[in-house]
C-alpha cells in the first residue's frame, strides 16, 4: 500500500532529512585518507543522538552501524571498519534518522585525493543522473519517467552498468514503503505520481557491467567484475509541478570544497538540470 503524506507529515520528514545531511556534513569535513569508517560512523551517530533522533539504519533488520560505507567496488549496505581509507578511494556514505515518528534518507560519494578521471566522471554522470530523476517526480507523470530518465543518462548516454537488484523507495513512518522506484524502466510504467507521495530516488550505478553480488558479511553489495560503483541520494515529495527535495547535500559540498583531502562532483549537465528545478 502506497502511504500519501500530509504537508505537516511532509515538513516532519523534511526535519529528519536534514539531519541526515547535517551528519553526513560533519563525514564530509573528517573524511581524509587514513581515517576509518568506524571513526565515521561513531562521529555520525553522536551528531544524530545529540539532536535528539536515532540512527535508522542501526539495529534495522539486525545493520550494526549509523552508516552504510561502501568504498570502491561496494556498491552499497557496506558495514564501516577499521581499515584507513587510501588516496584514490571513492567512498559512498548512507544515512538514515529516525526522528518525531518519521525517517530521512540521503546518500554521497566521496572521491578522496588521486581518483582516476574515470571513476571521476562515473561520479559525476550519477550524480546528475539524480537530478534527472528528481525532474520527473511531479504530479501525473508514473515511477516508470523517474527510473526511465536515470536509465537513460547513465546506461545509454554513459554506458555505465545501472543496478538492478536494488532500488530507491517511499519513505515515512517505515524507512522503506511502497512504492519501489527502480533506476531503470519504461515511460509511463508504473505507480502514478501525486502530491503527497515521498519517495527515496538512488542511482547506484557501475563503472562496468551492472551485476552485483552480496560478501560473505551479509550485508556489502559489490560488483561483480570489482569495478568502482558510485552512489548519490535525495528524499524528495512529489510536486504539482516540481520535486519537493527534503534532503540537502549543498552543506556537504560546503563541506567538500573546505575539505583539501576531497574532490568536488560536479558538471554543467547537473547544474542545468538543478537550475530548472529551482
């Protein structure tokens, strides 16, 4: 059952989200080669309960962390440890808060120092993937013109490997609803849209071929041929004529462009996109 929210539920939400990006704020001013992903996810989760919320992702179907951190390959659900990151790592960093009944939900990669242009590009062309999806949650179009429009850029424009196996989702009172918003699909396919519906979109998408495998941990995705994977995510309620975004990363690019140990994402295809959603 697709759950349709209130504008008062819709502020709620927007509240968690923005905590979510405030801690991944503060992982984007620490994170450095040679920090850990446990020194992270202990940063993350202090900022979360200092605010008075929860993690939403610890203790969820047994997660043992604040933070999903999935370096290089991993694609997602990756559990933080203690091994430094390295020069040339690409990290991305998932949040969930639990707060005033409701969850928020956002995602970032991180390029740390000498990343490959290429794996740089596959950043970028995510990234703006998101965008070109959150273009499409408006009033009347169907999930279908979301995942369409990320399919396209990404796997028929870039050639990049599109996940399949996992999907954004509607987020609420559960952290993930109905409906599933898959990053791949068919034009007019799918659930309708209508003010009201909050929904996770979340390219997660390989520099090479789209298949994926779960490690031994249970939990980690990584692709299958072990190349590079990037992640990007946003919250967003469906609007009469534009997205409502919740979620807010132009604190974690503050962050990035303060941060020497990181690389800015972005591009001229993202900033256009963005501005006609302004």
């Amino acid at each position: 059952m697709i759950y349709f929210k209130t504008q008062e539920e819709i502020e709620l939400i927007r509240q968690s989200c923005l905590l979510v990006c405030k801690a991944l704020t503060e992982v984007a001013t620490m994170i450095r080669p040679g920090i850990t992903g446990t020194e992270l996810d202990q940063a993350a989760e202090q900022l979360i309960r200092d605010h008075g919320a929860k993690p939403g992702f610890k203790g969820y179907n047994g997660f043992p962390a604040t933070l999903c951190i999935s370096k290089n390959e991993c694609v997602v659900h990756g559990i933080p440890a203690d091994e430094p990151f390295k020069d040339g790592d690409v990290v991305s960093v998932d949040c969930g808060v639990y707060m005033n009944d409701f969850y928020g939900d956002a995602a970032f990669t991180f390029a740390l120092g000498d990343v490959d242009e290429k794996v740089m590009e596959l950043l970028r062309v995510t990234k703006t993937s998101l965008y070109k999806g959150i273009e499409k949650a408006v009033s009347g179009k169907r999930i279908g013109d979301i995942s369409f429009a990320v399919q396209e850029y990404c796997e028929r424009k870039h050639r990049y490997g599109v996940v399949r196996e996992l999907v954004g989702h509607g987020i609420g009172r559960n952290l993930h609803e109905a409906p599933e918003v898959p990053n791949y699909g068919k034009r007019g396919s799918g659930p309708k849209l209508r003010e009201g519906l909050v929904i996770a979109i979340e390219p997660m998408v390989n520099l090479g071929r789209r298949e994926v495998k779960q490690s031994a941990d249970g939990w980690t995705i990584i692709t299958r041929d072990h190349l590079p994977s990037a992640h990007y995510e946003h919250t967003v309620a469906v609007g009469q004529n534009k997205a409502d975004i919740l979620s807010d990363h132009k604190p974690i690019e503050a962050a990035i462009a303060a941060n020497p140990n990181v690389n800015e994402v972005s591009s001229k295809d993202e900033r256009a996109v963005i501005s006609g959603l302004n």
